[in-house]
DNA sequence: CTGAAAGCGCTTACAG
DNA sequence: CTGAAAGCGCTTACAG
C-alpha cells in the first residue's frame, strides 16, 4: 500500500501539499505543476488513500451500518442488502451488515458497528410493518427499509402496497376477467389490508361489485387449501390475485384438482414468486413484484444523503434497469416504491 | 466515545499504562493497584477500544470481507451470511460483505475490501463447485465456502454431498420402500454427481438393484413434468429422492395427476426445501438440510484460524444447536460438513 | 513499576 | 504557493 509519505518523498514536496491534491482542494493553493506531478506519481504508484486513517481526523469512515433481520429465513433479504451494496459501492461507501436473528443481542450488534465508526444504520424489516427504532440508532442518521417508524418520523422506504393490489387486479380486469377473487393472508401485515384496498378500488372503477365471498384470508396449509376449494365451487371466480407464493400454491395445487388451467381457464397475478416457484410452475403467473433491491437501493442514498447533508451529491445515481427515468436529487429519494408487474406469460382468462 | 486519554487524565497515570491494563498485558508490569483503578475507571466510563486506531498500529482491522455470488437470486444465500455474522461476532470480528452480482467488478469491490484493511476474506460460492479463486485474494488469508479450488490448495468448507445422497436414499430404504427411484438435474454441478453415487451406494447397501431406468434427470418445466410422468408409469416407483426443490416440485405435481398421495402411496426425500415450499407443500416432505449456516460458520471460523494462527484461541465455539458435540480445535474444523435429515412428516410407504 | 516518545496514515489550521 | 506542526486513538520499544 504506497501512503501520501511515499508520494511526498518521489516527488519532493511535503505530504500536506500531497494531501491537499489528492484531495482536489489544490484549486489556486498548489502550483499548478507540482499538482500534475503529484497526481501523476499517485496514479503511478497506484495509490489508493487509507480511509481508516482518514477516519481518525475526520471521524467519517465511509462505512454504513446494515442491520436487518430474518436474513436466512425470507429470500428477501438478498434483494435488499444486493440493492444497498450496490448504492454504497457507487457511492464510494462500504457496508457492515449484521443481523439481529442470531444469539447476539441486536443491541451489542449495534454497538460492535459504533466501534467502528459507522456514519449511519439501514434498518431494514423484510415484511413492510411498523416498527419500533431500537433507541441505540437513533443518534446517528438512520433510515428505515421496508418498515415505518411508529410516530412516523423517521426516513423510511416502502413499497406502494396499496398501488400493488390495484394494479394486479387491474391486470385481471384488462385480461377480461369479471368475477375476480382475492387470496390473502390471516397473518396482521400491514401489506396484507392495504393491497386489499387496492384491489378494491380497481374492482370499483371497472364497475364491478361482487361481495365478500370473493375475498378470502387463509393460512396454513390444509385448512387454506379447503377454503380455496370452497371458494372456486361457490363463487366460480375467473380471475385471483394472490397476496403472496404461498397463496398461488395452495391455488395452483386447488387448480390441479378441480381440472383448472392456469391461463386458460383462469387468471392468476401473484406476488413476488420466488425463484425455486417461479423455475416450475410459475411462468404461468403473472407477479408484481416487490421492490426490495429497490428498497435497498434507495434506503442507501437516503442515508448518504443524511450524512452528507452539508453538502450532498448532486443527483443520486439510477438502481440498474431504471437508467431512462429522470435521475431523483438527494432530498426527493421516493419513500414509496412502485412496483412493476412481470409477464411470466399472458394472463388469458377463459369462461369458467 | 471516552478515550485512553480520557481514563489516563481520570486515574493519574499515562496513556501507556492505560494501554498496557486495557490489553491485559500488564502483569509484572504494572502495579496491581494501578492496573484494578485502571479497570474500574474504564468500566465506569464504559470505554470501547476504538479498533480503527488500533489498527494503525497492528494492521489487523478485526474486519472480514465476505464476498458472495447470487446472493439475490439464491434463498441460501442468507443462511451462509448469518453463520459467518454469528461466527465473526463470537469471535470478536466484524464483516463487510460484498457480493459480485452487481455492475461493479469483483475486481473493485476486492480492492475497496483491501483498503478498508479486511484481514482475511471468506469466499462463497451458492452451489457446491470447482472454482478458480480471483488473484486479488490470495495474499491474504481466504476460505472458500460451499466450493473448491482447482487445484485443491485452498481450504474451503464445502457439504458432504455423498453422504446426503446415502442417507436420503438409506432413509426411503428404513421406511420400507424398494423401488427407489433418483431425480435429478442436467445442470452441471458437483452435487448432482455425488448424491447419485451416495444414493447408488445406499441401493447396493441394501442388495437392491433397480436399472438405471430409475435414475432420471431433468431440467425445464414442461419435460421435467413428461419425464417424470413416464418414470412413474413405467417403473412404478414407491419412493423417490429429489436432488432439489424444483424436481421435488414437479414430482408433487405429477403425484397429484396420478392421484397419488406423498406419504402413503409414495415417500419422498428431498433436497433443501425452500421455506415457502415449506409452508404449504412440503410439511410432507422429509428433506436433507443444506449446511448452509454452517458452512459460512466454520468457513469464518478456519478464516479466523488462519489470522490468528501465531495464537489460535484453544478451541472454536461451536454453531448453536451443536452445541453438544465436543469442541473442534480450530486446527481441526471441518472441512465436508455433514448434513442433516430434517424430518417434517414420517415418511411413509404404501403400495403403488 | 511507569512515562515520554515515536509512529501508524491522514487532515487541517497556521506561519511563512 | 508550500511546509512544519499538531493531532485523531492507539501500540510499542525504550529509558528510567
């Protein structure tokens, strides 16, 4: 590793003027020549600057504060911490991840990453909930992924759930189904009612009314897959919007014995299927899925942006895939993300 | 955040002494007296070694780097991050995990590891395969987790694949099947080889000799279906071994065409099943557990091994829910790690 | 037994 | 325009 010493010492000058170029605070301090000449030297030598040295000056380490939890039980997590490094690292940050599922209390976990200097915690939930912000964050800039704080103060990002039932429904409608069906969870998610309303509402503004048999909540596995079986004989939907993977299983596998076929004689919008689902049997579904690398992604630039809040980076760089949309400035990163629907294949809706 | 300085100023004595207590090298050098007025200062004011300072002097940062492959795209991602997390944090490391599925090279996203002063890296592959390990790793010590080098020189952490195949297949064995049929996968992987030669092994064990029409691999959607229904109607197996979920998927779908039950006309044994499959098909499904946990456990533990190898602690903590099994040593961890057969239901075997 | 000093790699007033 | 100096929090010979 070549230090500002070395640089100093090839080129002659004293490490304080190193440090000033390298720095690019040479603008009308350092003759205009030995700057060259410094940088040149530098780029030769590869030198790369030590920001833990850095960091005992300026008491900024360039590292974030990952905490989230559930990491190895939901295939959410990867998403999220994929979309958070992705940020950090365009952001010339680094990550310190730790999760809260373990033997370790979340508190020592906490402590541990202040040890080391973080600028700043993502506190990411994997299922979008209200959430209390453990007390030992919340004096350093902190950012709430996939979770509300319970006073609603605290810089969070979400997706847009309410828009996500509208949406999948939506689509059941504009694939001409008329007697749509909704699947959702007993567990009390905040996603879980709001994707409902959603729903709701697209139904209304197609005009169509079809009572309180078409909604279904359901968990476990066989009591949920009789009140699916009783749902398709009695009500005959044409058309289901699934609240999650487990749902449009339990329907597929419904599906199955009434000798129903997906997308043919019915439509079905899940969302967010996993991947193991969506090798084998889901091509045929239509998903919307959820935004968690975006969560991550943007989780990340919020925090950047609290930290540098003197003086921000212009604009926050694009997540990959979002490149033609305008580039949003540090103070308007969205707190809620539109999710996008994946054509697995055309939803095709069949008479029943 | 106090400081030596601070409990220097506090209890008299210099920095050095303070130093000298505070690193519990102080015997026979320092007056006891001092050193216990030292200690209860430093208690009181609950100071936190600042390990960034530290590290200019040692050059040891107590940080891991963790790079990793797929972490979105695979759910066994999470599962290796949290068993290297639990391991550094016992171990007094911390981890800055990286992953190479983004838009930044591998290259990079090393080279930023290196100057954050990470003193070791753990490598992760998501499936069990010969890989070559980047360049920019190897002056450091590193592990590779769930894969192996070439060349075999590097110590890597990596499942028991022949043993899941054994035990998988030994287990349809005990629950009375005898027409045990393998389904596995056309992609090229270590792990499909290996459990076949476990589960042929297993067959012979037991004097059974089935033909190799009973070994199927498959790959896709729709011809893994066809495949398997003409398996089922031309060999007639009673109980089957799913080299992973997406097989063991498709064989609950064409179970279900044949009507037939998995625990009473059929058994079945698979590999890691995913927990949504888990919610709703697969309480069904006796599975082998992947060791992914523990693989990035002892992966961090060997890594930190090797770091610390002038004076290793005695002996490694073991991962919970071992924490029977007698101590390894840390020159002694693990290099296959054995797997474990996660019974959700009896398996059960009825006629065809 | 204890402390002054040098140094890890860097930044930042300050003096010239 | 440039450099000497102090300091961030710590460790480590070395002198007493």
């Amino acid at each position: 590793m070549t230090t500002m010493k070395e640089i100093a010492r090839r080129t002659g000058v004293s490490i304080s003027t190193v440090s000033l170029v390298l720095n690019d605070r040479d603008a009308g301090r350092v003759k205009p020549k030995t700057a060259v000449h410094v940088r040149r030297i530098a780029k030769e030598l590869g030198y790369q600057p030590n920001p833990l040295a850095r960091s005992l000056r300026t008491s900024k380490t360039r590292i974030l504060g990952f905490i989230s939890e559930e990491i190895a039980t939901t295939p959410y997590a990867g998403g999220m911490i994929l979309g958070a490094q992705d940020a950090a690292s365009r952001l010339g940050y680094v990550m310190l991840t730790v999760n809260t599922e373990g033997i370790a209390s979340a508190d020592d976990e906490i402590a541990a990453l202040r040890r080391y200097g973080v600028d700043g915690f993502v506190y990411a939930k994997m299922f979008n909930c209200l959430t209390s912000v453990p007390s030992s964050l919340t004096s350093l800039p902190f950012v709430l992924a996939d979770a509300q704080d319970e006073e609603h103060r605290s810089p969070s990002i979400t997706p847009d759930e309410i828009q996500i039932g509208y949406d999948a429904t939506r689509r059941l409608i504009t694939a001409g189904c008329s007697r749509i069906a909704y699947i959702g969870s007993l567990d009390p998610m905040l996603a879980q009612g709001q994707r409902l309303v959603g729903h709701l509402q697209a139904l209304k503004d197609a005009g169509l009314d079809l009572g309180p048999g078409m909604q279904i909540n359901v968990s476990g596995n066989e009591a949920a897959l009789a009140a699916i079986d009783r749902l398709i004989e009695s009500e005959h939907p044409d058309g289901f919007f699934c609240f999650n993977d487990a749902r449009a299983m339990q329907l597929y596998l419904c599906a199955a014995r009434h000798g129903l076929h997906i997308g043919e004689d019915i439509s079905v919008v899940g969302v967010d299927n996993h991947r193991v689902f969506a090798e084998t049997l889901s091509p045929r579904l239509t998903s919307v899925e959820l935004p968690h690398y975006e969560m991550g992604f943007w989780a990340v630039s919020k925090l950047v942006s609290l930290i540098e809040r003197q003086n921000p980076p212009k604009a926050v760089l694009p997540p990959p895939g979002r490149d033609t949309a305008p580039l949003p400035s540090f103070e308007s990163v969205p707190a809620k993300i539109h999710c996008r629907l994946i054509e697995k294949e055309s939803v095709q809706s069949g008479g029943f």
